[in-house]
C-alpha cells in the first residue's frame, strides 16, 4: 500500500490501534513530544511499516526553531549517504491482550498541514483507528522540584470524562498553535476521539527531562489501559534532581529562584506569573549541557597547563 506521500512497507493486522504522534520542532520543549513516542515504541518493541514522504511538507533550508535540512554522510571525500528529515510510521500488535498500537514519530510540517492531516486520516481509516494522542510540551515557570505539571486539550468535552482521576489540567490559550491542535480539530471529521497532553518544563531545562517524560507516559498508558514497566525513567529522574540539587547548593542566586518558582507554584496551577528568568538561567544551561565528566576533563587540562 503506496501513495505519493503516504509510503507504506508493510500492513500488519491490527485491532482499532490507538494512534500516538510526537513531533520535533516548537512544541516539543526538552524533548518531550519525540522521546515519549520513542520510548513507548522501544519498550513494546513497535516496528516500522512506513513514512509520509517529507518532500511535501518542509522546508528543506530551514534552521529554526530545529532544521530540517537533508543530513549527508561523507566518507573519505566521498559522498555515501543522504537523509531527508523522516515521519516514520511504527505498529504493535498487542495479540488480543491489550491495546494495539500506531505511533508516528518525526518533526512537525513546516508545510501543507491540510494535506498533511489528510494523510494521517487516511491512515486512520484505512486501520481503524478510533483513538488519537497527540504529545507534546512547552516551557513554564515551573520548578523542577514539583510534580511535572500535564495539561490536556481534548476535541470533545466529553472526553473529559476519560481523564477524570487523571492528574491533567485544562488551560485557556489563544496564540500560536502547533500540529497538534490542528490535528485534533481535523479528527472531528473523522469521529476520531483526540486528546493531547502537554508536558510543561522549567525554563532552564533544555535537556532530556525524564521526570516530565515519566510523568506523561504514565498517564497516556493509564489512558491506554497499558501496564508497562517504566521505572527506569524515574530513576533516571531521581538522578537528574540530585545534580541539580548539588549545583543550587552551590549558587545562592540560583536557589532563591527555584524558591520563587515554588512559591508561584504552589500560589496558582492555573495562571503562574511571570517571573524575569534570564539573569540565572544561564548557570544551570550551562551545567546541564555538560556533564561532569567533561567538567573534570577541562579542570585536569588546566592543571596541566
């Protein structure tokens, strides 16, 4: 089964999957949106079975707010291989003991995000999908040291019903949207059921931020009625927080921020007020860019000097 744009390898059978797509780019703040679909696809060991074929949809010069400009492999002055940035399209089939699977996984469209949306619908219908999630995550005065705050936006009030118990809040926004929102309100057409979840990170985190992926992992496979073994996130977690702990130990200016992203916090889930972040966030930038052991290497070429 092949079309222009939508190229696919194989068609598994699956059972009305769950449809999961993380995109890169803008609203896909740490990481969050790509690396939650990716450890999902790791941990059920999903398989590809296609790709939308990217001439369509981006512009191939562009570098912001993440490029997507072809990636060539040169070897001894030899070009050898040349990549196009890819929406790669994976399944699972959970053989009648859970919720099969679909999970799309590439950066967001520049372009055409009508003919995109099509073609993910005609992926829907084609498999039977009545359920879609989208990922995805933005930047916030949040502290680090709180519970990973998780938004959700749904196509149908009523499904607001589903995420009852679900630790999610609802927002009110007007502003810049993403492929996610857009997609949602498209699947309306299709009676498709559409949640996205969003993963709010702290300011100064511009990493992988495990604590976020945990957090909203958990809930989409609450959602999914899946029962996956995801603690090695959270250890990963733990020992994000005790580095951090140890640089806001050493830099007064540091903790008395957080202090106030904690006061915020706890003041309002809701609505946090702004607080003027770029005279200190540069400090714990720079400390998660590197980690120690390059900290140590650098030291050590000091001494020699």
């Amino acid at each position: 089964m092949s079309g222009e744009n939508l190229i696919m390898e194989k068609r598994p059978e699956l059972q009305e999957p769950a449809l999961i797509a993380g995109f890169g780019g803008w609203p896909n703040a740490a990481g969050i949106s790509t690396e939650v679909v990716n450890n999902l696809r790791e941990i059920v060991g999903a398989q590809k079975i296609g790709e939308i074929n990217p001439e369509e949809f981006y512009v191939f010069t562009s570098v912001a707010p993440i490029t997507t400009r072809p990636v060539a492999e040169v070897r001894g002055g030899v070009v050898d291989e040349l990549h196009f940035p890819s929406q790669e399209i994976f399944a699972w089939s959970a053989k009648g003991e859970g919720k099969d699977l679909l999970l799309i996984s590439g950066v967001e469209p520049d372009l055409k995000w009508q003919t995109y949306a099509d073609i993910i619908f005609q992926l829907t219908s084609e498999f039977g999908v009545k359920q879609l999630y989208t990922l995805g995550g933005y930047y916030d005065n949040v502290p680090h040291t709180k519970d990973p705050r998780i938004s959700a936006v749904v196509n149908d009030s009523v499904l607001k019903k589903k995420l009852q118990g679900q630790d999610v809040i609802y927002t009110d926004y007007q502003g810049p949207t993403s492929i996610q929102t857009f997609l949602l309100m498209e699947s309306r057409k299709y009676n498709v059921e559409s949640i996205s979840l969003w993963g709010a990170i702290p300011y100064y985190i511009k990493v992988n931020y495990p604590k976020a992926y945990h957090k909203l992992l958990g809930i989409l496979l609450q959602l999914l009625e899946m029962d996956l073994d995801i603690s090695y996130l959270e250890e990963a977690a733990r020992k994000m927080d005790v580095e951090l702990a140890l640089k806001i130990q050493g830099d007064p200016k540091l903790a008395d921020y957080v202090k106030e992203l904690e006061r915020v916090y706890e003041m309002s889930m809701e609505q946090p007020e702004h607080i003027d972040t770029e005279d200190i966030v540069d400090d714990i930038q720079e400390f998660l860019k590197h980690e120690r052991g390059e900290e140590e290497e650098e030291e050590e070429e000091e001494e020699e000097e």
